[in-house]
C-alpha cells in the first residue's frame, strides 16, 4: 500500500504556531512502524528543516514531500528535486507586516506563507497587504488556507507532489493508494488520487467533493490508518 498523509491538522492538531505543531512520540513510533510495512510519505507545505523542527529525525523507511511537492526526501537524502522557481525578495512584505502582531511569515522552497491564526486584528488587512505584494511579484498559484495565505512560485501543488512521487517511487497496477489531508492544499491531491483509483480522505467537518471519506479529527486519521493497515494484513 502507498500511503500519503498530510502533517498539520491531519497528524498533529493545528498549532497557533506552526513550530509548536510537534508529533506526539506514540504516535511517530506507530507511523514508523506503519513505513516499515508500506511506502509511507508525509506531503507537507513545511520545508525540510521546518518538519524536522516538529517531527524530529526522519527513518530511512519514511519518505517526505516538502514545500507542497518541491523536494522528495528518503529519510535524509534527497532523491528528486523539482524546484523551478524562486521566491521574490521579501524585505518589503516583512515591512509592510511588522506592524501586525501575530502574523508570522515563512519562505520556503519555491514558496511562501502568511499565517495568521494569532492575529487579533481585522483579517482583511492582512489579505489585502498579500495580494498588494503579489500584484508586485505575481505567483504561479495562490492558495488560501486555514488562517494562511500562500504563493507559489515553483509551479506545483500537492497534486503533482503525488503525480511525481509516484513517478520516483513507482507504484504497482493493483497498489492501493491513500491520501489524507485537511487543508486547502490538501484537495489537489485528494483530486489526483482520486483520478489514479485510490482512495481520498479528508480531515474536517464537511467531506468536500474532491473526497471519498470525511474523518472528524487527528485521533479518527489515525484509528483510519490503523484500520487499513490490518485489513491489508488480512489480505
């Protein structure tokens, strides 16, 4: 089975900052123990650093996809780079956010974020000082997450992270495939693995049409993964 899972909201609840999102140990020892049995990735919108910042240190089993599809890692090494883009110079958008306390912004591989879930203020104004900036320094893709705001200048989105990871890792005719996910982010993938036959999980409260099956919570995503994991045994 290749199984693709989401990190922030999906593995460990949303954090008001993302460096506090940190995996519960149990809960990794199982995850590691699930990659030694399947091909298990974590597509993630972090770059590397950042995950490990929150993960810790990445078995050989274990695959991650960071920056929303930019790089593919094994464990450590990196084994496909599908960079195309760079990010603007940002000195003037971190100016023009200074005066907005609780708003946090990240550079990443290809792209960048603003998150705003400890922003007290009028969320507007926040929106309106992104877009201005892209209007400046237009993206490839803008994505509008759960409190966070993205640009895209490396041309991929987690439907190609799939689309490519499955191309570097191969997958067989009869593989199942599963992706779960919570986020904006997360429904081009949901989208792709629907396309390719698998199944598409999503995280929330209301299944969008890009999904199979709606999970309520972290605790149901990881109930999900364990059930699926015997049935494959029992196969």
């Amino acid at each position: 089975m290749v199984i693709l899972l989401d990190y922030d909201g999906t593995l460990t609840p949303i954090a008001p900052k993302p460096s506090e999102a940190r995996i519960d140990p149990e809960r990794k020892e199982f995850l590691e123990e699930l990659s030694r049995r399947h091909r298990l990735a974590i597509v993630t919108g972090r770059d590397m650093d950042s995950f490990r910042e929150v993960f810790g240190e990445v078995p050989e089993t274990m695959y991650v996809v960071t920056s929303h599809g930019a790089k593919i890692y094994r464990g450590k090494k990196l084994i496909g780079n599908f960079l195309n883009g760079e990010v603007p110079d940002l000195s003037k958008l971190r100016e023009r956010l200074k005066d907005l306390e609780g708003v946090l912004l990240e550079e990443k591989e290809g792209c960048f974020a603003i998150h705003y879930r400890e922003y007290r203020g009028d969320e507007e104004k926040v929106k309106k000082v992104f877009y201005e900036f892209l209007r400046e320094h237009p993206p490839k893709k803008v994505i509008e997450g759960k409190k966070v705001l993205e640009a895209i200048y490396g041309g991929f989105d987690k439907g190609t992270a799939v689309e490519n990871f499955l191309r570097l890792v191969g997958r067989k005719p009869d593989e199942e495939l599963v992706y779960i996910g919570d986020d904006t982010t997360d429904l081009f993938a949901l989208r792709k693995v629907r396309e390719l036959g698998g199944k598409a999980v999503f995280v929330g409260e209301k299944k969008p049409p890009e999904a199979d099956i709606l999970l309520k919570d972290v605790d149901e995503v990881y109930k999900f993964l364990a059930s699926i994991d015997k049935a494959a045994h029992q196969k």
